[in-house]
C-alpha cells in the first residue's frame, strides 16, 4: 500500500567567511551518513521557519535569524523505523547564523561541516536540493575588498582596467558608480544584521543600535560620494537618473533602519514580538538578496535572467512581510489596545518602521527591474 506524502521542514544555515564568500552547512544523516541539510517535522506550536531553526540547533548547534519565506521545497524518500520508504516533501527556510553552541542535543551523532556553495551542492543527493543550494548565491565578485577608496578620497585603483558599461551605456573612467553601488549594498547587509540580531531580544540592544547608526553614516558618505561624482561626471541625462534612483532606494533602505532602531532606543523597548523578529528574517534575507543583485549589474544584460530570479524574491519577501505586518498588529491590538494603549502605539511604530525598511527593498527590486527590461 502506498504511503500518502509527508511534510517537513529544513533550514539551510548559511554564513559569511573571513574572504567574503558566503558558506553553507551540511550535516551528516545518522543512517547513511549522506549529507543533508538540518531537516526534521513540523512542530506544534512553531511556525515552519521556527520548528526548521530549531531542527539546526538540535542537529548542529546553529542559532540564527530566519527568514519565513521558504527558498523552495525538494522530495526524498524518508526510510521509516518499521521498514520502508516515504514520499517527503521538504519546505527549505535560510537561516542566518549568528552563532554554534558548544554543546547540542545531538553533538557527536552527525558530522557538522561548512561548505562553500558549489561544493556544497555537489555534496547532496536530492536534484531539486542541490538547485536550491547552487541559486542560493551565484559566484558575483566584487572588486570592493575595503571602503578606504571612498573615505580617503584616493582614486579607485581600476582605471587602469578596461572601461567598463554602466547600464549598457558608455562610462567615464572617473565614475566609481559599480564600486559605490556595492560598497552601499554592503552597508545594507551589515545594517540588516544588526537589526535582526536586535529583534531577537536579550542582547546588547544598545551596541546594536549603535551599529546601525554607524552603517547609515557610512552609507550615507557612500551616497554624497555617489551624488559628487554624477554631478562633475559627464553621462547622459537617463544614466544620471537610473543611478540616483536606484542609490536613492537604497539609501532610504538602511535610513529607515536606522529610524527603527532609533524608536527602539526612544522607548527603550529590548522584549519584541515574534512577528517582529520574522520582519527582521526577512530585511536579512531581502539585504543579501540586494547584495548579490548589485555586482550583476555590471554585465546587465549577461545577467538579466538571475536578476529577475533575485528582484522577484524580494517581491515575494515584501508580499509576505505585509501579511506579517498584518498579522502582528492584530494580535499586538488584541494583547495590548485596551489594556496598556502606549504599548500598542510603540509596538504599532515599530511595525510601521519595519514594514518601510521592507518597502524600501522592494523600492531596489523594481529599480533594477525596470534597468532589466530597459537594457537586457
């Protein structure tokens, strides 16, 4: 008799190395000793993206910040303790990883290891597994190691390279626009951690406020050095344009992080919602979606495909933080709007500051978009 197809749920726990290149873990299964990534069944009382990060601490001593979208879903047979097979369809949730326990439930019945993306997804059996993980980031190197060419004023070492196209349209060796574009886009990611460290709650809610405040400063030299260089730069009119709108996006992205942490620190408010904190999973995840879209731009119309791919996540994403935001004003109105009314209004604030840094984001998605569709 056929069995009828089970659920479950896996977080892919990813990182950041000391070289730039964003790493993946694999575990080890306890039976085959195949590598999989931390995977178990849905949990009553969590929601999916939860029960998978609690799956990564059990198996591998992972704490992170989640995004609630699913990357996507892969089939395997799951061998059943009575013998046997069963169909199993597995929702994939990111999971950032903010740090590994030295001790976990299951340390020492699975091998733990970090893989860089390619081998990684040679690493897993499963076909639609081994997809999700080679299109989870796409080799895109930046030619930004450091941020010193923008602060100290020197000249970025690469006009002696080839002139590059910006937008399909003839750059100026003195432009510096794709170097800006991506050291911006680092400020983003950096901003995003520590927002989403902050929502966690129990931590140094002060240092991470702070480190917000820091990362807009720096993005905001990033956008006068931006807006210096397009104004004694000769480009055409609709270039000028396209790139003081989508560093405009952008910019107003970590701006409005660093409004949410400044209401934050106003009130003094360090216990935040669970519908917060999954608003914070996905201003990580829609960062470095962001991140990995801007170094593309640099051969637009090579590249056009996997931007769509990344501009139309981060539609998604926004989609479903509005449904969040929804979600968690109901319930904070329900907890709080009778009962204690200055909670509700702070609690309100800061929902509304999140659900604009993810409007924002969507703000870039379309940017780039439009830049797509008008130079592919």
């Amino acid at each position: 008799m056929a069995l009828d197809k089970a659920t479950q749920v896996a977080a892919l726990p990813y990182r950041t190395n000391a070289q730039g290149q964003v790493e993946v873990m694999l575990i080890t299964s306890r039976e085959t000793r195949r590598w999989v990534v931390p995977k178990g069944n849905r949990i009553k009382g969590l929601k999916p993206h939860e029960a998978a990060a609690e799956e990564a601490f059990e198996e591998a001593g992972l704490t992170g910040i989640g995004c609630p979208t699913a990357l996507g879903s892969f089939e395997y047979d799951k061998r059943l303790s009575r013998g046997g097979l069963r169909p199993t369809t597995v929702q994939v949730f990111p999971l950032a990883v903010i740090r590994q326990a030295e001790v976990w439930p299951e340390l020492g019945e699975r091998e733990c290891r970090w893989f860089g993306i390619p081998e990684a997804a040679a690493a897993v059996d499963e076909p639609e597994l081994k997809a999700m993980i080679s299109e989870f980031r796409m080799p895109t190197p930046s030619v930004v190691q450091n941020n010193a060419w923008l602060l100290n004023g020197r000249e970025h070492n690469g006009e002696g390279l080839a002139i590059v196209r910006w937008f399909q349209a003839l750059m100026p060796k003195k432009g510096r626009f794709f170097e800006q574009f991506e050291a911006h886009a680092a400020t983003l990611v950096a901003g995003a951690d520590s927002l989403g460290k902050l929502l966690q709650g129990g931590g140094d809610i002060a240092t991470y406020c702070a480190e917000i405040e820091a990362h807009e400063h720096e993005a905001d030299e990033i956008i006068r050095e931006v807006l210096r260089d397009v104004h004694r730069t000769f480009i055409t009119p609709f270039d000028r344009t396209a790139i003081t709108d989508l560093i405009g996006s952008m910019d107003d992205a970590i701006d409005q992080m660093n409004a949410t942490a400044k209401t934050i620190t106003l009130y003094g408010v360090d216990k935040f919602d669970p519908h917060m904190r999954d608003m914070g999973g996905i201003i990580v995840e829609a960062a470095r979606l962001t991140e990995e879209a801007v170094p593309l731009l640099r051969e637009i119309s090579r590249n056009g495909p996997r931007l769509i791919t990344l501009t139309g996540r981060l539609v998604q994403i926004e989609g479903h933080a509005d449904e969040i935001h929804e979600a968690g004003l109901k319930l904070l109105f329900a907890e709080k709007g009778k009962t204690d009314p200055m909670a509700f209004i702070i609690g309100r604030e800061i929902y509304g500051n999140l659900e604009k840094v993810v409007d924002k984001f969507e703000d870039v998605a379309n940017e780039i978009q439009g830049l797509v569709l008008d130079h592919a």
